[in-house]
C-alpha cells in the first residue's frame, strides 16, 4: 500500500512550468521594446474588472501569447474583454523595473539649460535623434546664450534634417534627443534656418535646440511649444498632461496643433481622428491664445474663455474670442473637439 501510495503522489506531481516571456514596448515609439523572460508564477493576474479604455494607451505589454495594453501608470488593461486586469505585486513590481529600463533607453534626461550648455559648449558636435522618424543627424553648437544655436555639420546632415521636416523647412518644434558624450538630454528643435551660418553644409544660417528652462531670443520667456517636446523627449509627457488645469490644458492644446504633432494634440483632445485635425488646420498657421478665463465652477465639465488670434496661412489674421468647453475624464481635463471647430471656423 505505501509503495503505490508513493507511485501516485510522484506520478500526480505537477511538471515544472517553463517560464515565459513577457515584452513592454511604446506604442507610439515603435521598436523600442524591453523584454524578459519569467517564471509563471512572476506574472499572476488576480481578476479582471469591468472599466472604461484608458485615457492613455502608452504601453504595448505581451506575456507569453496574450496581449494588453498599459496607461502611463503601468495599469493593465485587455482590450479583448475590455476589462481592466488586477496583477500581482511582483508583476507590479516587473513591469516598473521595464518601464525604467525602457525609459532609460527610449527616452531622456531633462536637464535644465543652466546645466545642459556645460555638456554642449560652443564649438561642440553632437547627435541630435529625431523621435518621431528616428532619423539623426550631426550639429555644432555655434553660439545661442539663451538656448543652443547649431547648424548640421554637413551637406549630408542638412539633407537628413529636411527630410525630417519633410523636404520644406519649418518653425514647427518637434521633440529631439541630443546626444553627446555618452549623455542622452531631451530637447526641442525648430527647423528653420536663420540667422548667421558658418559651415559649408548648405544650411542658410542656424536653427534652434532648446532644453529644460531655455528661453528665446525674442520673447526672453519660456516656449510652450518647446517644453512640450522636451517633455515628450523625456518620456513625461503624460504626467505634464494630468496636472494641467483646464486653463493650462487649452493653452497646451493650441500649442501642439501649432506644431503639427497630431499625436500629441490628440492626448489633449476627446476622441477624435489624425484625418480631421490634417483636414481642419489645412489653412491655418497657428492659434495664438493670450488669454485664458475660467467660466464658472470645474466640475465634470468646464469652460474656458479664450482671447487671442488665428493666424491663416498666407499671413491674414483673425481676432480670437470665444469658449472652449472641456470633460473631466479619469482625472485628466480634455478638450472638447467640437468647440475646437468652432474656434477656427
């Protein structure tokens, strides 16, 4: 009796289990992907809760063959039961430790000007890394007190910029890493020649870099357009996104649609498609909002009025006076796109 009692508890032994590979990639930086591979009992999903979609679908995560996505505060969600996905705390604490490597990988440092025109002096070269293409291309630091002014080092770097910019040179700011001496900083560039040039690379002049803190030559203040980008460089783009309050987050809005970055307009945005944002600023330059006014109590819904002027293309001018209307959801301020419509109509 005790020899198949032993025969029956050894047979009834459960097979170790081969561990499994789980995988945390951006969603809107493509590629860039950290992985590991885990025992089964690293990764335990307790339950699954119903929820709306999250407000931000940064993270692609996969364990094994099932597939989630992730908000910017690593919660879980499954897009196939549309329900939110309560995890262990050692998968909680896997998927920081990815999200931190990816980070460091993906992503930058936003290191304040005072600190950043140390590691990039005058007459420095450096790697500049566009997010958005993932496209680089070589610059000198020439002068620029209140920020970097650079130019391509080359004819071939010039050629590499414009095709970043679409073969037409543009004020548009775009989100960039500059990389020099083993340092990776988050930045913001503009692409359009200006100024004084001294390199034979057939660049017309200079362009600007800005980081943390700079300021421009004109205005002597801080560039919103610009810190957003440094701000998406830096991989903090979303938690700049949740502390806005609505008057701030209208102000944010106009200034990634005056960039053309879709992507990042639409994270300020209730739902609404890259095609109708290309088809409603097709003949607009820029919305310059001077003025912000609360309206009322902020609740679950708010609204905001706003002074300034709409800038078509071809230089006419508009005067701006009108409401924008914006919905509490998931304890972020987003603008309601309809009011957007109205405002350049």
């Amino acid at each position: 009796m005790f020899l198949c009692l032993v025969v029956l508890l050894t047979s009834c032994k459960a097979a170790p289990t081969p561990p499994m590979d789980v995988s945390l990639e951006f969603i809107h930086l493509e590629g860039q992907i950290v992985s590991r591979k885990v025992e089964v009992r690293r990764w335990h999903a307790v339950m699954e809760l119903v929820g709306a979609s999250p407000i931000f679908e940064v993270f692609r995560l996969r364990v094994g063959r099932r597939e989630y996505v992730c908000d910017d505060l690593l919660n879980v969600y499954n897009p196939t039961t549309k329900k939110w996905v309560v995890v262990s705390q050692q998968a909680k604490d896997l998927l920081a430790d990815m999200w931190s490597e990816l980070k460091a990988t993906a992503c930058a440092v936003p290191l304040a000007w005072v600190e950043a025109q140390r590691i990039l002096e005058r007459m420095d070269r450096a790697e500049v890394l566009d997010m958005e293409t993932g496209k680089s291309f070589m610059v000198q630091r020439r002068g620029g007190t209140n920020h970097a002014d650079v130019q391509p080092v080359t004819g071939a770097d010039t050629a590499i910029m414009k095709e970043i910019y679409g073969g037409v040179w543009s004020w548009d700011r775009r989100a960039v890493i500059v990389k020099i001496e083993g340092k990776t900083l988050a930045a913001s560039m503009n692409g359009m020649p200006h100024g004084q040039g001294a390199l034979a690379n057939n660049f017309p002049g200079h362009f600007c870099i800005h980081f943390w803190g700079s300021i421009t030559h004109a205005s002597r203040a801080k560039d919103l357009g610009h810190h957003l980008m440094i701000s998406k460089a830096a991989g903090e783009i979303w938690g700049v996104i949740r502390g806005a309050t609505p008057e701030a987050q209208v102000k944010n809005m106009a200034a990634a649609l005056n960039q053309k970055d879709w992507w990042l307009t639409q994270l300020f945005l209730l739902p609404f498609s890259t095609a109708e944002l290309e088809h409603m600023m097709a003949n607009v330059e820029a919305i310059e909002i001077d003025e912000t006014v609360l309206v009322g109590p902020a609740n679950d819904t708010c609204e905001v009025q706003i002074g300034g002027e709409v800038i078509y293309r071809g230089g006419r001018k508009a005067k701006l006076s009108t409401t924008m209307e914006l919905r509490f959801v998931e304890g972020v301020w987003k603008v309601d796109p309809q009011a957007l419509k109205r405002l350049i109509g």
